[in-house]
DNA sequence: CATTTCACCTGGTGGC
DNA sequence: TGCCACCAGGTGAAAT
C-alpha cells in the first residue's frame, strides 16, 4: 500500500486516536516475519508505555513511547526527554496500521495487537509480511532517521545535488530511499509524468531546470495525494479503514494502453528498476 | 562504491 | 472448476 501520502494518512489517523493513551496489554503473532526483534520480547518492551505521539519518517511510522508507568494515562504535550523508545511500524507492500474497537472481527494475517488503556486497539495486519516491527530503546540506540532526504522540505540546491553524476535512469534514483526517504513506484511515475520527463533518462543527464521541475512536481503530487488520504489501488485504507482517492487523479500509473489526459496517446508500461512504469510517449521527453 | 537482480510472502486476475 | 503464469504500494542482501 504505501507511499509517503499513504503512510504519512495512517500516522496522522494513528496520532489522533491513540496519543496519550498507554499499551497495557500485547498480542504478537509467531512468525519470524514481520518481527525485527523477537516478538516475545518485543511484547514485554511494550506492554505498560505511553503512547507520545506517532509520525511518519520516510515510508515509516514512529510510535514515541515514554517509560513503563502504572495509574491514569494522561499528557498530550510531548516533551523530547519524555522519549525512552520507539515502536517503529513499515507497511511493506500490504501493511495495514488499524486502530479499532476490541471487538471489531481480527482479519487474516494480524500479526500484532496492542491493547491500550481506552479499550481500543492497534491492529498490524499484513498478508504478504514485507512489513517490519521493531522496538528501540533510544538508551541502547539512537532514534529513528530516514537515510533519505524528506521530499516535501527538500530544497533545489540539495535535490539537484541528490542526482549529480548519477549514471542510473532517473525513476530508479527516485525509489532510492537513501537519496529521497518516501517515494514509491506511484509517486515516481506521477511526478515524472507532471515534470514532463521519461523514467529511463540517466539521473546525471537531467539539466536543472528538468530537475528544478521534478522537485516542485513532486512536492504537488505528494501534497495533493496527502489532500486527498492516499492512493487506494488494491487495499489500502487508512488507520479508521477508510480508503483514499488519490487514485482518481493518477495521470500514467496503471493507465497502460489508456488515453493521456493532456494528448490522447496512449499510455506506456515499460520495466525500469525491475517495476512496472507507466509513462506518456508524448508529453514525457 | 554504484548499480542491478533477486528473494522474501500471499492473493488476485486472466488464459487455457 | 483447476492449474498456471504473472502481477502487485517495498526493501535489503548478494551479485556484478
């Protein structure tokens, strides 16, 4: 499922549900897959936490989580020092990030519950498993950073600098989470089609003026998608399990064989970084 | 080091 | 209906 727009949707619906209430009890499931860390113990490093806040960083979800307390969860003003550990959620493919009622049905693949003190639950539920779980003691490491610059604060200057001398066809740079921290083979596709480029061009070979207009598109495009909770392709939904509609107003991904909205040729599937990439012959140089 | 390929998983779709 | 090939929002290890 997800993306920036996708994952930055599911911490915000995360964040407004669950911020100042305590985990008070942990269900994981037995596979080794999606576990970074041995569920056993991740169960017990969780259980009795204060959720602090949840925020996306890159294609990741951070849970802040304050030290084990007993008695009334509480504080919705967050201070740094608060911190004393993360619950770090990636969706992979098919993850999905629930907050439900206790009594709402378990779907197939659940692989994690969190039972907080409000009576609600955080559901991680994910069929083909690429998602990952893993807590951190920010005393035993530091905290989460995406490798990747944040495409929404990037400016022009450190994104043409991102590129330079880069022998690689650009939208493989742009899947590259330690160049760009959150862009996926959507959001490529999208802002490659907005800025008027063809995903093959090499990312060195690109003047700076293309580069100048792949930045802005991609800002929009992500902006936007946010707007409008996400792209829903095949399954994904938010933390209240509501779908986006980012989809409606995708340009080239998964149109092959259709119109282009601005010229009427057809769309394009070609195969770049070993994904599906869709583009407009026409208007993409 | 930069770049490419492939394995990791399950489920849906479409052809025969 | 069954079987099979192929495809899917991602990434990290291994190969080149």
């Amino acid at each position: 499922m997800p993306e920036l727009p996708e994952v930055e949707t599911v911490a915000r619906g995360v964040d407004a549900r669950v911020r100042g209430d305590r985990i008070v009890d942990v269900w994981l499931g037995s596979h080794k897959q999606p576990f970074k860390t041995p569920a056993v113990k991740q169960a017990k490093d969780l259980e009795g936490r204060t959720i602090l806040g949840v925020a996306r960083v890159g294609k990741h979800i951070v849970m802040s989580l304050g030290g084990i307390a007993q008695g009334k969860p509480l504080k919705k003003d967050v201070k740094r020092e608060d911190v004393t550990a993360q619950w770090i959620v990636h969706l992979g493919m098919t993850g999905r990030l629930l907050v439900t009622t206790p009594e709402a049905e378990i779907a197939p693949h659940t692989h994690a519950r969190l039972t907080l003190h409000s009576g609600k639950e955080i559901r991680f539920v994910d069929p083909r498993r690429f998602g990952r779980l893993e807590f951190r003691e920010l005393s035993k490491s530091s905290g989460f950073e995406a490798p990747g610059a944040e495409p929404l604060r990037i400016e022009a200057e450190a994104f043409a600098a991102l590129f330079k001398g880069r022998k690689l066809a650009i939208k493989a740079a742009l899947l590259n989470q330690s160049l760009l921290a959150g862009v996926g083979n959507i959001y490529a596709d999208e802002s490659l089609n907005r800025a008027g480029i063809r995903p093959r061009r090499r990312a060195g070979a690109l003047t700076r003026k293309e580069l100048e207009q792949l930045r802005v598109a991609l800002s929009e495009v992500l902006t936007q998608a946010i707007k409008l909770g996400g792209s829903s392709v095949s399954d994904y939904v938010d933390a209240n399990g509501v779908k986006g509609f980012f989809q409606l107003e995708h340009r080239v991904y998964q149109r092959t064989g259709e119109p282009c909205r601005t010229c009427k040729t057809s769309i394009r599937r070609i195969v770049v970084a070993g994904r599906s990439t869709h583009y407009c012959p026409t208007c993409q140089k």
